[in-house]
C-alpha cells in the first residue's frame, strides 16, 4: 500500500471504528459537514536502522517520524525494546534459555511448551526467540514491558513535545483459534481494557460481561502493516484519541488473566497432576455453600477408578442437608465415646479425641463414600475370600482418590476422616442404608478457609524399588 504519515512513512491500512470510538474519531469534511464515517489510520515506519544495546528508541523513532501528535498510539514489536535494553543472550541450547525463563509449565507436547514466563505471560517458549538475531544467540522478552513502554513515551514526550500512546507487542498463539496475532505485553498512555459493564447495547440490552482488550486490538491493528518479515518494527494508529490517556492508566499487565478468574490454566495432563499436588487434607472450611453439581462432577471422575470384575464398588451418600449431618455426627460421637470409655479412656482422654472430630462437624458438605461386594467372586478359602475382598477395598480407594483429586480441581478442600468405618451399623442405620452397603470414611467438603500449608518435601525415588 501507499506511503502516508509524512518522511518515513512505510505500509498503511484504514479502517472502520467500532462504536466506543465513533464520537471521538468521527472526521470533518472539507467543508465543515460532519457526519463522515468514523475511522483511523495506520502506518508501518520505514527507515528505522538495526537497533543495538543501549540505543534510544525514542529518539530513533522520533528522528522517522517528526509528524507525530497527540492521540497517536505507537505499536512497538518488543524485538526492538529487548535489542535496545540488551536482552540478547549467547545459547548454543535455546531450550536453556526457556528453562531461565520458565515460572510455571501450563502445556507440554513434545518439543513444545506452552508455560507461564517470568513476565506472567502464558506462552509458547516464554517468549525466548531465535529469529531476527545473530546465529548462537536468542532474544528474550523485555524484563518489564509496561516499563519500557513508558519509557517509550517519555521519551517522545521530550523529543517531539507529543503525549502518545505506546504499546509493545509480541506474537502469540490463542486456546481455541488456529494461526498466531500479535498481543500487547506492555503499555503505556493506553486505555488496555474497556469495561463496558453497566451499559446497554443497540437494542438496549445491559452489558454485563463485556470488557474489551483494546491493546491487543491495537497491537493487532498494527502487525498488519508492521509484518513478521518485512523489517517495519514500528506501526503509528492514528484517530482514536479516544484510547490515549495519562500516565496513571493500567499498564498491559492488567490483561493477564489471574489465577483464580483463569479456567484454562493448564493442558489437560498438565491439570491433572496440579490437582494431584493441590490436594490436600483440609481441616478448616469457610462458611461458603458447596455448588452440589461440583461434588457431582467428582462423584463422575471417581466411578472411572479400576475396580476387579468389571464391577462398580462404590457408592457416594451425599449429606446436603445440615439437619442429615447433624443426626449422623450426632449418632456417631454417641458410639465413639461408648467405644472410649469400654476403653477405659478418661472422660478428659474422651472431650480430647471427641474435639478432632470436628473437622466433620464444620464441613458445609459431608460425603459418605461406600463399598459393595456386588459380583465378588467367593471360593470358599479363606485366603483368597480375604484377598477378594483386599481388591473391592483397593477399587473403593481408587475411587476415594479420584474422588478428592477432583474436589481438589474444583478448588474445594476436603478431609477423608476414618470414623463412620468403626461405626458402621449405626451409620447405616442412621442413613438408611443397605445392609452390604460398608462406609469407608467420611469425606469433609467445603471451600478452604486459608491457603494449604506446604507439603513435606518427598524424594518418589525414596519410594521405589526396582527390581
């Protein structure tokens, strides 16, 4: 495409403006009737030279483009920032290189990694690059993207006497969408995010979840004339005022989804052994009510465990009710404290161990997990009738596993506390149960009323023998 934008001026394309710039950007004709179809512009810079170590970029772009003015936004590949700030590195193993970047791996397939850089950017390779730099070296991303970003605009600020917007992009791929788009990873002076909640639409309906990441459309806009090979590192938006603000505005950090908003944190294998770490005896719970469908959904993952026979050992009670899990904790510490004191256990022994068990008392959710015989197999040898049912009680904790790894997923803690299995009788009377229906535990559910502690450090080779 033409040239525009004055000396220096590379690729420009022209487009529409949605409707939350169409006041801000709506044009003038030459004789002074309004109404135009709102627009803006945008322009690759030509002429800029091979930045190195220490250059200024600021003053570089500002010696290609003199004609900037307020309300412009640059569109800056972080290639160039990481260059100018001397984040090239020597890396005969770029997969090094990703290692000392790497904070967290989300997905692994192969040779490829899709991780959590120490930027807090989720994406392949942590940004670490091997293109558009000398052979035996790589680029790695900026070390605080939003600050050169404001940088960036400082420095034209003193050079051209212009407030500007300025946002660094880099490349990335997206969940669900094929091919890559250029994202922004710092800003500055730029409005990143329009919430639109609490407005309506044309036809008046609210707006309740839209929130628009107006620098990556922004950084988009820009890579389609910057390019990914034609050395235009630099892109100029022009006509959407609208987006520029001061210096107090969030910087592309606040695009980054957290942790708890995220569902998509990790690969699908990747999730699973979080969940496996993450779960942990939870002994404290919030007063938070527990979403019956999430224990549901653990109730679905824990009838996949391996069971003999192509049997289904295992069944679930559910305790939603307060006034079901008062009866049963009730009926319970009545028989524990009876076992207690044929025990010869003082009464203070008793209040002592009667008070560990109140784990169950303050769960908002209680779960019953129990174990069936249906279709064991009966020889009529004590050894094997015992080593039959030894495989129905391996199959019942497979599911229990599954079960609390599952909770776990669905960031619910839980505890599985052995009691109900020295009180059977009672606990199925008190429930109704079958008689061949044998409690395993009780399993306390609820959301975690603090972080979980660490775990003992535990070496799996510790734990192996090969043979």
């Amino acid at each position: 495409m033409s040239g525009a934008g004055g000396s220096g001026a590379g690729r420009e394309r022209t487009g529409g403006v949605g409707a939350g710039g169409a006041e801000a950007a709506a044009a003038v004709d030459g004789a002074g009737v309004t109404g135009v179809a709102p627009s803006y512009r945008v322009w690759a810079l030509a002429g800029l030279p091979e930045v190195a170590a220490g250059d200024d970029l600021a003053k570089l772009i500002a010696s290609v483009s003199p004609e900037l003015v307020d309300g412009d936004v640059l569109i800056v590949t972080s290639k160039i920032v990481s260059k100018a700030e001397g984040r090239v590195v020597a890396a005969d193993d770029r997969e090094e290189a990703i290692d000392a970047e790497t904070v967290r791996v989300v997905a692994r397939r192969g040779t490829l990694r899709i991780v959590e850089n120490r930027q807090g950017l989720v994406m392949a390779a942590a940004g670490v690059d091997a293109s558009n730099t000398p052979s035996g070296t790589v680029l790695l991303l900026p070390e605080d993207p939003d600050a050169s970003a404001r940088h960036i605009r400082s420095g034209l600020r003193e050079a051209l006497g212009v407030d500007v917007g300025v946002v660094v992009t880099d490349t990335f791929g997206r969940p669900w969408r094929s091919g890559l788009t250029d994202v922004a990873i710092g800003a500055a002076g730029v409005r990143v995010l329009d919430d639109l909640r609490g407005g309506t639409d044309a036809y008046g309906n609210p707006l309740s979840a839209t929130v628009v990441a107006t620098a990556d459309e922004l950084a988009a806009a820009g890579d389609l004339v910057k390019g990914k090979a034609a050395g235009l590192p630099v892109a100029v938006v022009r006509g959407l005022p609208h987006v520029v603000g001061g210096d107090g505005e969030e910087g592309a950090r606040a695009l980054v989804r957290s942790a708890a908003d995220d569902m998509f944190r990790l690969g699908t294998s990747e999730a699973v052994r979080e969940a496996v770490t993450l779960r942990r005896t939870v002994r404290e719970f919030t007063d938070d009510p527990v979403d019956p469908g999430a224990v549901r959904r653990a109730v679905a993952a824990a009838v996949t465990a391996p069971a003999p026979h192509h049997t289904t050992p295992w069944r679930f009670v559910l305790l939603e009710s307060a006034g079901s899990r008062t009866r049963l904790l009730d009926a319970m510490r009545d028989a524990w404290i009876a076992d207690l004191r044929r025990d010869g256990r003082s009464e203070e022994s008793i209040a002592k161990r009667v008070r560990r068990g109140d784990v169950l008392r303050n769960a908002p959710y209680l779960a019953v997990p129990c174990l069936v015989m249906d279709g064991s197999h009966h020889y009529g040898d004590p050894r094997r009738d015992a080593a039959e049912r030894e495989m129905f009680v391996v199959a019942a904790g497979a599911g229990v596993q599954n079960f609390l790894v599952a909770l776990a997923g669905e960031r619910l803690g839980s505890a599985w506390v052995s009691s109900t299995m020295f009180c059977r009788d009672v606990v199925r009377d008190v429930l109704g149960l079958p008689e061949g229906w044998d409690p395993m535990g009780a399993v306390a559910i609820g959301r975690p009323a603090a972080p979980p502690k660490e775990r003992p450090a535990r070496t799996a080779s510790e734990f192996v023998a090969v043979r």
